[in-house]
C-alpha cells in the first residue's frame, strides 16, 4: 500500500460520515494525494470538516451532492482514479419504514457511480458494504446486495475500459455515529438503570473504525475487479457489551425490530464454493463466464485455500471472540 496513493486523486461518496473522516485522516497523514474528493449531501458536516482539513491547508474538495443525482456524480467523478464509495442510507428500521428512500440511495445511487465511473475512466472502485447483505431479511441488506450484485457486474460493463470494481463487506463499527455504543453511553449518561436489547442471544460481528478503513485502503490496492472481500474479525455478544459498558445484567429485554437478526452473517453456505481463505479475509469470487481471474489465481495459489463445502461464517458460530475483558480495553481505545 506504500505510496499508492500517492498524487492520485480519491473521492469519497459519504465522505463526512464516520468511516470517511477516519479515512481521510488516514490517507493525509500515511500519503500524499494529490487531491481528496468529500461528496456528501450534508453542508453542515462539510462546513465542520473544513475547520480540520481547509482547502487552502489540504489538498482537499468538498462536493455538495447525492449519489441519486447522475449529473452531480459525473462532475464529481471528472479525472479522479480511485473511488471508495461509503454514502448508503444504513439504519435498519428507518429503511423499512421508508423503502423507496432506500433503493433510490443505495441501488439506484450505486448504479449512477457506476456509470459515472466508467464513463470518467476512474481506475478502480471498492464499494462498503455490510454483513446485512448476504442472506437478507431487511431492506437494508436487500438492497445492500443488489448494489453489490451491480458492482461485480459492473466489471462486465467497461468495455474497453480499464475500470474495475470490487467490494469490502464487514460487520458493524464499534463507536460509529448511530451505532448501539453511543446509544448506551447516552442512555447510561441520562440514567438509564436498564439498557434495551431485543434478545438475550443476539451475536455480532464488530469491528473497530480504524481496522475497517485499513481494510478498505489495502483491499482498494490488491483488488483486480469482481472480488468481494470480507474480514476476518471476531464476534461479541450483545449481553457483553451491556456488562462493558455499564453492568452485569442491567438490560431490559425490548423485542426483536422490524428488520433485525438474531444473528448476522458475512458468507453464507450458498458462497462457499465461490470461496477463497486467505491469511486475514476471505474472498467471494464472482462465477462468471466474462471474469478474467488470472491475478487472483496468483495470489490463491501463494496466500490462499479453499473453504470446506458448506462453510459459512456467521457471528454466532464465529471462532473469535470477544470477551468482556477485551471489549472493555477495546472501548477504551475508541
């Protein structure tokens, strides 16, 4: 990844969210680019983003836009190489209440970045996308797999062209902005005696922001286009992370919402024959006739193996954990 980035120019689709300002912070102080794109629909977050990173300190844009709006992403996408494409609308029960909110953002948006992709020759493209999306019961992670779905096949769309696409799935973000620690933490802090939890078993995956951008950035260098990578990472229980945060035993149980899972899952038995295990991910390669899997064979053939038949990753059946012990030094890092 060294220098990778280097007087190449990135943009950022929901580049004021979480992951993107903890990926922009690391891409200015690990390279020097020759300019950072930040596309969001919000003002306000990019008015309050600018204080940190000015235009006239950084080399750094802010673009006013939704990734629905075809034309805005055509001009956003003009001479810019790579692409890391976050913006999503993600909350669980906000997307069942509001379905058409949702494809419109995350399929409908998903296929104008693709063709304002390929049509700007940008390099290459890795979307974000979530453990939700594969076996969904939400619209959410339905939606999130039709994107991925466009995506893999996008690389059947550029001709010609050297455009390659590919995506990073993982699970939920330890401390990002709507997630459930700083719900408690609220809760906690207001006096909250009882935190709510929908189901005593409930298992996740989770992963720290850091981790998760690092994942990203590496897997946008090593990609050849079609792959769906996916972290390893380890699985907590939701009655830990209450004990971490607060206490033993002080939650109240509020009954599964609309949407939700007991438990996630990142590759389901259906993908294992489709997938490779490397030293630290494992990759979803596409089965189709036009993919051209040269590059990847090479690096299977030197890091990786095959899964078991019927394998599947899931967070309650996950061979990482943890503990209460663990998520506390974790949270203490956040």
């Amino acid at each position: 990844m060294k220098n990778f980035f280097n007087n190449k120019s990135i943009l950022i689709t929901g580049g004021t969210g979480s992951f993107g300002k903890k990926c922009i912070e690391k891409i200015f102080s690990s390279f020097k680019p020759k300019k950072v794109i930040v596309f969001s629909r919000d003002e306000l977050k990019q008015f309050e983003m600018s204080k940190k990173y000015p235009e006239n300190s950084y080399p750094i844009r802010y673009f006013i836009g939704d990734v629905r709006d075809k034309e805005r992403l055509y001009r956003a996408c003009s001479k810019v190489d790579y692409i890391i494409h976050a913006a999503a609308m993600k909350r669980v029960t906000a997307s069942e209440y509001n379905p058409n909110e949702c494809i419109s953002t995350n399929i409908v948006g998903a296929q104008n970045l693709i063709d304002a992709a390929i049509d700007n020759n940008v390099k290459k493209v890795i979307a974000l996308s979530t453990d939700k999306a594969a076996n969904p019961v939400n619209l959410y992670g339905a939606t999130k797999l039709c994107s991925d779905k466009l995506f893999v096949s996008a690389n059947n769309l550029v001709g010609t062209k050297s455009t390659r696409f590919s995506i990073v799935r993982y699970g939920n973000v330890l401390g990002s902005r709507g997630s459930v620690v700083p719900l408690f933490k609220d809760l906690i802090k207001k006096g909250r005696k009882k935190l709510p939890i929908t189901n005593i078993k409930m298992t996740r995956f989770i992963i720290t922001l850091e981790y998760g951008v690092n994942f990203v950035l590496e897997n946008l260098t090593q990609s050849s286009g079609g792959e769906i990578f996916v972290a390893k990472i380890p699985s907590i229980k939701i009655v830990d992370l209450v004990e971490s945060l607060y206490k033993k035993n002080a939650f109240e149980i509020v009954g599964v919402r609309p949407g939700e899972k007991l438990h996630e899952i990142m590759i389901p038995q259906e993908e294992s024959r489709n997938c490779i295990e490397m030293k630290d991910k494992y990759i979803i390669t596409p089965q189709l006739s036009w993919w051209n899997r040269k590059d990847l064979d090479r690096k299977i053939k030197a890091n990786g193996k095959k899964v078991p038949v019927n394998f599947e990753y899931t967070s309650d059946k996950n061979d990482k954990w943890l503990d209460v012990v663990k998520l506390k030094k974790l949270l203490n890092k956040i």
